[in-house]
C-alpha cells in the first residue's frame, strides 16, 4: 500500500476509534480530538488529489489511473472541502461554539447552502464522466445514460444550492422574505439532536 494512502486511512481508522472510545469512557476532549483526526486524514486525500491529480485513497500506484486528470481534481476539491467542514466541527465543539454556530446558520445559512451544494455538484460531475471505456448499447442504455442523467439532476441541484448560498450572502433580506417559511422547516436543530444522539460525548449521571 502507498505511504500516503496508508496516512490518510490510519488518520480516519484512529480518529473513529478514538471518538467510539471516547463515547465510552466518556471523555469530550477525546472525541473531539477523533473527530479532527477523520477530517484531516480527509483533507490530506484531498489536498493529495489536487496536487497529483490522481484519486487519493488508491491502494497502488497504478489503481484509479482512469479517472486521472479533472475527476481526480474535482474529488480532490470534495474531499478538501468536507475534511475542512469536519476539521471546522471539531474546533467548534471544542470551543463550546457548536451551539452558537448552528444558531448562526439557521439565521444565515449561505454557507451550508453554498458548500453543500458544491459537493452534491461535484458528485454528479463524478457521476458523468465514462473513464471505463466499456462501449455497447446495453451498456448505454442500463448503465451510462442514467448514470449521465443521475449526474446531470446533482449537477443542477448542486449549483442551485450554491446559487441560493450566493443570494443569501449578497441579499439576505430578500432572501429572508421568499425563503422564510420553507427555510423554518428545516431546523438544523435536528441535526444537532441526530449528531448528539449518535456520535456525541455522553455525560456521566
């Protein structure tokens, strides 16, 4: 196995271990500091990707050579950007700002907006690139074309959602008066209470 790739997995394999420990022996700072190891051994594939382009987390050299070039760039570019966004989490949490954050983000969710949709645009980028070279109209048709078409809706989903992180950002109030009440649905609350319930510290009774 490449040194790299073996970096970049043992950092994600111990930082989920330590936050599991962490969780059961109850020790915050520990989970905090797993949580941070998986979002570096993230970045570090990307930041890996971007400078080589080539896919990071290959086991050898020459695995993954057909998605070389701007594939490997734009996961690079995905794998940065959420690495960056779980290295951001564990600071936070550490911090005690987690809470303040979230508050901030209901009120003002341009970057949410913005970051999520650049990943869900890069996965369906991901998802119309034809790097197999397999050919033949079965495979066209049961494989390729809705891959193209799965690819295509993410791409244009993506890039609404950065649109709309974009608005937020430059016009928030009109933002506010057309997104108000759809935006009051989603509560980014429950994801605290989902993070919290399944991957947070436990306290001791």
């Amino acid at each position: 196995m490449r040194l790299l790739t073996f970096l970049e997995y043992c950092a994600i394999v111990v930082g989920i271990i330590g936050m599991a420990a962490a969780k059961l022996f109850v020790i915050p700072k520990g989970f905090y500091l797993g949580l941070f190891l998986v979002g570096a051994g993230v970045a570090l594939g990307g930041l890996e990707s971007l400078v080589t382009r080539r896919m990071s987390f290959r086991s050898s050299s020459e695995a993954g050579e057909d998605y070389a070039g701007a594939p490997a760039v734009i996961w690079g570019c995905m794998a940065l950007l959420v690495g960056a966004a779980v290295i951001g989490s564990a600071y936070l949490m550490d911090a005690g700002l987690w809470r303040t954050t979230l508050n901030d983000l209901t009120r003002r969710p341009a970057p949410v907006l913005a970051g999520s949709g650049l990943v869900v645009a890069g996965a369906g980028a991901l998802l119309m690139f034809n790097r197999s070279g397999r050919r033949g109209i079965w495979w066209t048709l049961l494989v390729r074309i809705p891959k193209t078409l799965v690819g295509l809706v993410l791409v244009v989903v993506g890039f609404v959602g950065v649109g709309l992180g974009v608005w937020d950002w430059l016009d928030p109030k009109a933002f506010d008066r057309i997104a108000r009440g759809m935006w009051e649905r989603f509560d980014l609350r429950v994801f605290e209470r989902f993070w919290n319930g399944m991957f947070g510290p436990r306290t001791r009774r």
